[in-house]
C-alpha cells in the first residue's frame, strides 16, 4: 500500500465508524516496536526492510542505543480492506516499567489494544500490568503471540512441542483476564448483596440467602483470547510474517472443499484430519493424531524454515516458492544471509501487517462504541457519582456516546501529556514543495533582487565604503534572535476529541481535577462560553486553541480542524496545562479522572549547576522537565536543594540527559541516587543483639539517654519525658501544655491504612465538606466502603491499650490520608469524630458537636502532627505505622482572648452544624468580654502557631523516646527460567542475599 496523502487522512477523519484508536501494549522487548514498524511500513511511509532495524516510533537517541522504548509516539494509518477504509491512530508505548506512566497516558486516549506477548518468555510482571491497566480503563484488547522464530531457531521445538507451548502461554494470558473479570463480578455481587440486606424486604418471614458467586451467570466468553474467535495472531514481525485462523481457513476450504466455518471452529483445538475418509475428527490428543493446527499450518512454516534457513536447500525453496505463487528477486535469492529470502518469501505469503490490522480493524470497536460505563467512569472523580452530578453535565453523557462532530455537539477534549518538541520540527518550520506558480513568483522576485544588487553596487561607488560596512552590520544584528528562538523548546499536548469539532484559534475551558461543574454552572451566566468575559470561578481558565497537529510518529502535519473521535496533538497550551487536563466548550463538562499509575517515583537525586551563576537556568530546565515528564516530580527542600524524583535508573538517566540536553542546557552536578526510607517505631525488644533477655533497668538506661539528649537544647525548660515516655512540652509562652506518646501500630494495621490511602482521602474530603458547609452528594458506596474500613479497624486494634480507640482517631497523617494515626485519649475532651459522615448518614436526630474551649486550637494540634508526620526525626522523612496518643492538653484561659479569630477559622462552620444538626460546639470568640487589645499578644506570636509548633516537637521528641527503626523501600524480582537452569538461578540468587546482608 502506497503513501496516502493528507487530504485522504482529512476525508477518514470525518467518519468515526472506521475510525480505531489503539495502542500496543506488552513487556520489554517482545517486539512491539517493531511490529509497530512492520504496520508503518505497510503505509509506505518506511521501506518494508527496513522493519524491525528502523525502529521508527523511537525518535530519541537513547531509544536507539538502549534499543528499548521510552515515550508513547502516535502515528495514523490508512488501511483498506474490501469496499471498507479505516484510519488507525496507532500508538506505541514503552514496556519497561520505568516508563508505565507513558502506558497510562497512552491507554486513556484508545478505545482497543494489541498486546504482544514473547512465545518463548511467555506472560511476564509488565504483560499483567498492562493487562491490568487495560482492564481498568475499558478497552478492548486482541492479542498477538511474537517471535515465533524462536521456537525453531532457539528451542529447537517441534511443529507439535509448539503447539502445545502456545496453548500454555493462551492459559496464562486468559488467566490473568479471567482473575480481573472476577474480581470485579465478586466486588458486584458483594454490593448487590449489601443491597439486598439494607432494603431487608420481609424482616418477619425466613430469609433465603443466594450464597452463589455469580459468575455462573456472567458472561466472559468475549473477555478470552482464543484462535477461532479471530482475536489472536501468530507472528515473527522480525520475520516479516504473521497469520491468524481465518486466514488458513480460507485458504483450505478451497483447496480442501471444507466450509469456512468449520475450518475456523477445527483448526484450533483437539481435531485432527482423518486423511482416509477426508473428514474432520475429534479425539486428536486420545489417539495420538495431530492436531488440525499443526498438520495444515505449524508443518508448512516449519518446513519453510528448515529449507531456507537451516539446510538452505534451494530445489525444495523453488518448490516452495512455486507451489505458493511467489516471486521473489534475484539478489534475494543470491543473498548471503537466508533471513533476507525467509522475510522476501514470507512477506509476500502471510504478511504480519495485514493479519493484525484486519483484525484490529474486525474486532477492536470504534469511538462510535464506547461503553456508558466507560463514559460514566471517566466523569465521575473522586466521591461523585455519575447520578449525582447536575442535569445538564449528565445530558455530555450523550454527547460522548454519539461522537457527533456536528455545530452543536459540544467540544470536549482530554489532555493526558504535554510532550516537547523542537522548534525546527513543526511543520511552520519545514520546507514544503513549491508548485510551478510559486516557482514562478520566487524567480521574479530574485530577478527583481539582482536588479538591486546591480544598482546598488553602481550606487557603491560613490559613496564612501564605510557606510556599506555599516549597513551590512545593522542588517545581521537582527539574526541572532532568530537563530535563539529556533533552538527553543515547545510543547504539544497529547489528546483525544471525544465529542464536537475542535478548530484553529478556538477558545475553550481547561478544567482543572478539582473543578465542580455544580459550581461553576451557578457562577457563570447562562449560555457563556470561553471567549466570552467570565467571571471568576475555582479551578477553570480559559485558553485558546493556537495549533492542532495530525500526530505522525517523528513528524506533525498541521490541521485548520479535527472532528470527534480522533487523536491529535494541541499547541500553545503550555500556559495552561500543566501535564494532563479536560478540555471543554461547555462549563458543564465535568474534568475527568485521574490517569492510574502503576509505578511511583522512588529514585531521588539532588541537582545542581556546576557554575553557581547558572542556577536560573536550572531552575527553568527543572521546570520544563516537570511538565514535559507525566511521571518525574521536581521538588525543592527547605535547605534550597533541587530534588529530582523518578521512577527508576533508567527513567533518572533519560530525565538527567534532557535537562543537560534539551531544557536546561548546562553543566549540572547530580547526587548519587537516594530510595526514599520511611521512619517508624517498634515495640520494646525482650532480648538484646546475643539474645540475652532484657530487663527492666535497660528500658530505663533508654529513656535516661534520650533525656539526655533532649536537655542538651535550648528548650529544655518547657519539655519533660517520663520514664515510660510520656513527653510533656509547653509552649514558649507559658500558655497551653500538651502531652504526647508514640506507640508502634499493628502491621495489619500500617498496611490497611496504606492500601486504603484513597478512601481516607475520600473520608477527609467529606469532613470538610460538612464543616465548610458545602452542599455534597455522597457516593453511597464511598460510605459502605468507609464504614467497612472502620469495623477492619476495629477488629485489628484490639487489647487493653486500643480499647474504643477507633472512635477516639482524630486525624490520619501525614497529608491526612497516609498510615499514621493522631489519638484523642485526652478526658473530658470530646469533639466531631473523624468518621462524623458516617454518624451524619445513619443519624435520624442531628449530630450536635460537644462544647469544649478546647475546640478553638484544635486545628492547630492537627497541624502540628501533620507536620511531625511529614518529616521525621532521624532523616527527615515520612513517618509510617505511628499512633501519636494526645493523653493531656491544657490550654489558660488568657490565651483564648490571643486568638479572637480562631475560632471563626478553625471550627466548624455555622452552615455545616446547621447541616448536621450541631449547635456550638466551641467557646463564643466574638464576645466583647474576651477581646483584648492587640497588644496583649506576647513576642512570640499567637498561640495558635505556637502549639502547632509545640505539638511537632512533642510528637519528635516522644518518637525519640521509643525504639526508633528506618524503613526501607523492598526490590521484588522475577526470574523466569527452565528447569535445568533452575539450580544455577537458585545459587545466584543465595549469593545475592548473602552479599545484600553483608
């Protein structure tokens, strides 16, 4: 197939019925990149033999000389078949696991995926992550088995020993789709049941339970790879070839006067060809027969191999060739290397290219397909649920679902990268073909330059020299800003159009993750639009569509307008965008959810420029990384160091390169890599490093050593650790005492705490919902979820020292979801409990919040463990699996009339304890008997800011106090090998434990 101009990708784009956006998806170095190549090179834009050496997706350097793939690179095909034309937007992502952040970013944006699985290897760690990642954004995946070459050229299999291997590595596919679809049927029958008891129908009569799971009534045929439902092909893209059921089935009922359709029901599975009466039979395995898949396709591919490969028996090759009807040339034929005449035979016989996008173009859906659960899952963030968000946003709903490009279909848009390009590459920027009228132009204008020239030389000669000189310096100074300009870096959003027709020059809303649509719509004017003046509202902007990009892997074509139902490539939104946003013409749109990470950043350096003059610089650079990367995090400590942090070594490496290279653009000195610890306390030891008990006078020798250490500071005077380490600490001023102790959490509690990280924050979001007063529907869901999260709580914390500790939680840390736990064991001090949306849902009367003067600092004392949380005492780092327990906290009364607007800030607002039936909860802070003059306030500032510093010192100095441990980041490997290798590995891996313990 030819190269198609751009008017015909133009004229494609205008039909989302033959539109498929896909990516491919598979571990490091199975071969997607260069089955990528294979696709392109069936467009013509590379030369088919060059497929597989060009690598053309992978522009960078460091992907070529790494040979592995490091950025999702999108690229759009034609491909006809039939009467049918398609436009493929293809996109290649990474598979090393440094770079899964790519993968996430590519899968939002398609509606199907071709994972690609290595025959020898099988399904390793990365194929279940992308399987998983699929899964989790509803797209459909088909599946090709590559390097199949191996298996003859490698393992030294036979045509049967093949088959079989293949069937294994389809069981491993399947069951990890098989564990994901019933994970998900059981999660939907649990909800169902909690229904079924919570609407308790006939509490009199006998209850008859359906203890089944379900899945006997779901529906997963569909889900599976299997050869005969035409989702699966065979191939060696190395090779040239590849082939799926349908193919050979067409192939033989021709010759063989067999039905198509009982071809593609046989040619997979235990049949065998009873070649005496001519027919079909069952029972392959039981009679020791070969199967139907080996003896019409496995033989010929294998004989194939052997006559040009391996014997290079030409007679039996020009038999080949003749019995198939292939013609190949000369100095194929002639070549020295047989994989040259292997790829010429068999890319003209079973060409890999139209067997996979035949069947991307058969069994992956269209824009025009895309499941409302899909669209629902997309618009819901957070704790909002697709019913409760307003009218007029759940009415886009439609809008998605029908693709329409139409005047009044609203636009609405997904960013999910910002990527950087050089200037020279934009097609502004690029040398086009002139036509004859341009040619004609452009020779009269040098005819008319020339004759300029000609009079200005003869006006040279009377004229002094000097001026020339002068001239020709003025007229080269403006260059040299151009010649900068050229070498900067732009950005281009990476994003999909799921509804309307996006134009040049348009102006849209950029939807930030925490915009309400509620909200916005009750702002803003009926009717408004973008470019209309709007009035301020909470995470919207507006921005202007400057540029819009046809994505074509290492080149961009412009476009004046892309319709819906395509992926393109948006500019001039690196104002606006940070790394990923929503796009919409319509306020009402809501933003969608976030991308799912797979992989966090972990590996941290500290940056900085090797001359000190160039710190701006550097900090630019930093800048331009952060947004170019959706995974790399630019911080800056409080000592003023830069930190970069990234996913791994090779991810540090490439991130290091582009700052010298292409945004900062200088000489940078760069820390030894640091993996993040986590601080925590344990339980006091019963026995020492020899095993020898400890007694009660060590635990005494501890707490004396860490007063020791305390009273070497300067506060001495204001702090007290008890022996059993109580920490006691006031404030500068004399006026609030608060004491504090650390004790060790459960395990299962730490790692509870850690796998429900989202729903805490769900929790909390909630909570200052109700306090502020805002209007919230909540997920109901969300609640049962948060409620059996409480009763696992419960059932952990159990024992004399948890007893009701559950109910006396008064915040998680630290950023108020992470695995610590702030205690209120303080009497006579009761306040909203930390689970109040709970108590508000199953409340019939209102939850009044108790008085307590107390209650005007309380977000202080929460302030302060946040902090102590943050950054621990021993290398400033988060701390894990604490229980800070506040068991005394006292506070003069004077230091109440300090701080007159506290209580305004810090408390539960009127609206919220109106909202949940409360009715003051805190001491009256506007009354004129408890204003002071301002200049009662002493030097050291209010007390609010005093305790909360107070309460980070107490929460470091009772961490001290207690057997302090540093937690370190666990390295899981995988090592796949073959049973006579296994020893060898078992060995290797004993050395490696024993040297990491050294």
């Amino acid at each position: 197939m030819g190269v198609i101009g751009l008017d015909k990708i133009k004229t494609l784009q205008q039909n989302p019925a033959n539109i498929r956006n896909l990516c491919i998806l598979a571990h490091v170095d199975h071969g997607k990149t260069t089955l990528a190549d294979c696709l392109v090179a069936n467009n013509g834009i590379i030369s088919s033999r060059l497929a597989g050496k060009l690598r053309y997706l992978d522009s960078r350097e460091d992907e070529q000389v790494r040979g592995i793939t490091m950025k999702s690179s999108a690229i759009s095909l034609h491909y006809s078949t039939g009467n049918q034309e398609y436009l493929l937007n293809l996109i290649d992502s990474p598979g090393h696991v440094d770079f899964s952040s790519e993968v996430s970013t590519a899968v939002r944006l398609c509606d199907g995926a071709i994972v690609v699985v290595d025959a020898v290897e099988g399904v390793c760690p990365q194929t279940q992550v992308v399987l998983r990642q699929a899964w989790l954004e509803n797209i459909r995946p088909v599946l090709v088995i590559n390097k199949m070459d191996r298996l003859i050229m490698e393992l030294k299999l036979t045509a049967l020993e093949a088959h079989t291997h293949l069937q294994k590595i389809l069981e491993q596919v399947n069951a990890v789709t098989g564990t994901l679809f019933t994970s998900k049927v059981l999660e939907e029958r649990a909800e169902k049941l909690k229904e079924e008891v919570n609407r308790d129908e006939d509490p009199s009569g006998d209850q008859v339970y359906d203890w089944s799971a379900g899945l006997e009534d779901a529906d997963d045929s569909h889900l599976y790879f299997s050869p005969d439902q035409g989702n699966v092909v065979f191939a060696s893209a190395i090779d040239g070839w590849g082939f799926s059921i349908q193919h050979f089935a067409h192939i033989y009922s021709q010759r063989m006067g067999i039905r198509t359709e009982v071809l593609l029901k046989t040619l997979w599975g235990d049949f065998y060809l009873n070649t005496k009466i001519q027919r079909i039979m069952k029972g392959a395995q039981t009679k020791g027969k070969k199967p139907l898949f080996v003896q019409l396709v496995l033989d010929n591919i294998w004989s194939l191999y052997d006559a040009v490969v391996i014997r290079r028996d030409k007679q039996k090759v020009e038999k080949v060739m003749t019995s198939l009807g292939i013609k190949v040339m000369t100095r194929d034929l002639r070549h020295s290397d047989p994989k040259v005449l292997l790829f010429a035979i068999c890319n003209q016989w079973l060409p890999v290219s139209k067997a996979v996008l035949s069947m991307v173009c058969e069994k992956l859906p269209s824009p025009l397909e895309m499941a409302a659960e899909k669209v629902e899952k997309l618009m819901s963030v957070g704790t909002r649920r697709f019913d409760s968000l307003p009218e007029r946003t759940q009415e886009l709903k439609t809008a998605f679902l029908q693709c329409s490009s139409g005047i009044n279909a609203p636009v609405i848009i997904f960013v999910s990268k910002m990527f950087a390009v050089d200037t020279k590459t934009l097609p502004q920027k690029r040398q086009r073909p002139l036509n004859q009228e341009e040619i004609a132009q452009r020779r009269e204008v040098a005819r008319q330059r020339h004759a300029e020239k000609l009079a200005a030389e003869n006006l040279e000669r009377v004229t002094r020299s000097g001026s020339a000189l002068g001239e020709a310096t003025m007229t080269s100074l403006p260059l040299k800003p151009e010649e900068e300009e050229e070498q900067k870096e732009v950005f281009i959003a990476f994003a999909r159009i799921y509804s309307g027709t996006v134009k040049k020059g348009q102006r849209v809303f950029v939807l930030g993750p925490k915009y309400d649509p509620a909200q916005g719509l009750s702002l803003l004017p009926e009717g408004c639009s973008a470019s209309d003046c709007i009035p301020e509202v909470p995470h919207l902007s507006c921005c202007t569509v400057e540029n819009l990009y046809l994505l074509m892997g290492r080149e961009l074509e412009e476009l004046e307008e892309i319709p819906a139902g395509n992926v393109m490539g948006i500019g001039g939104l690196e104002d606006c965008v940070l790394k990923t946003a929503t796009l919409s013409a319509s306020p009402a749109c809501s933003p969608f959810t976030p991308l799912n990470f797979e992989a966090a950043p972990i590996v941290r350096v500290a940056v900085e420029p090797k001359h000190p003059s160039e710190m701006p610089k550097l900090v630019s650079g930093m800048r331009l990384l952060n947004q170019a990367d959706p995974c790399a995090e630019v911080l800056i400590q409080e000592t003023g160091e830069h930190v970069l942090v990234t996913a791994g070594e090779v991810h540090l490496q490439r991130c290091l390169d582009d700052l010298r290279e292409r945004f900062a653009k200088i000489e940078i000195s760069v820390s030894k890599p640091i993996i993040p610890f986590r601080e925590t306390v344990v339980r006091p030891p019963k026995v020492d490093m020899v095993n020898e008990e400890l007694g009660k006078q060590h635990k005494v020798a501890v707490i004396h050593q860490v007063k020791e250490e305390l009273s070497k500071g300067p506060s001495s005077d204001y702090h007290h650790v008890d022996p059993d380490g109580l920490v006691t600490l006031t404030t500068p001023n004399r006026l609030a005492t608060v004491c504090v102790r650390a004790i060790p959490l459960p395990q299962e509690v730490t790692v509870l705490l850690e796998r429900n990280s989202e729903l805490i924050r769900a929790l909390e979001l909630m909570n200052s919902s109700l306090r502020e007063g805002r209007a919230m529907d909540i997920n109901l869901r969300t609640l049962e979820a948060i409620a059996e999260l409480k009763d696992h709580l419960q059932s952990l914390l159990q024992g004399r020292k948890w007893r009701n500790a559950v109910e006396r939680i008064w915040a998680f840390g630290p950023r108020r979801y992470g695995p610590n736990i702030l205690l209120n064991s303080i009497k006579d001090y009761s306040r909203l409990s930390v689970w109040q949306c709970l108590e508000w849902r199953h409340s019939n009367d209102q939850v009044r919040a108790p008085a307590s003067p107390l209650r005007v600092f309380d977000n202080s004392i929460i302030s302060g463990f946040q902090l102590a949380t943050l950054s621990g005492p021993m290398c400033e780092e988060p701390l894990m699996g604490v229980c800070f327990s506040v068991e005394r906290w006292d506070v003069e009364s004077v230091a109440f009339s300090q701080n007159p607007d506290t209580l305004k800030e810090d408390s539960v607002s009127p609206e919220a304890l109106r909202d949940v039936g409360s009715h003051g909860n805190s001491v009256d802070a506007t009354d004129p008997e408890r204003k002071m003059d301002a200049s009662s306030v002493d030097c050291y500032g209010p007390v609010s800011g005093q305790l909360i510093a107070a309460m980070k010192e107490a929460c470091r100095h009772a961490f001290q106090a207690q057997p302090q441990r540093l937690m370190a980041a666990m390295y899981t490997c995988e090592i796949m090998a073959t049973a006579e290798a296994g020893f060898m590995v078992y060995l290797e891996s004993e050395k490696v434990e024993s040297s990491m313990k050294r």
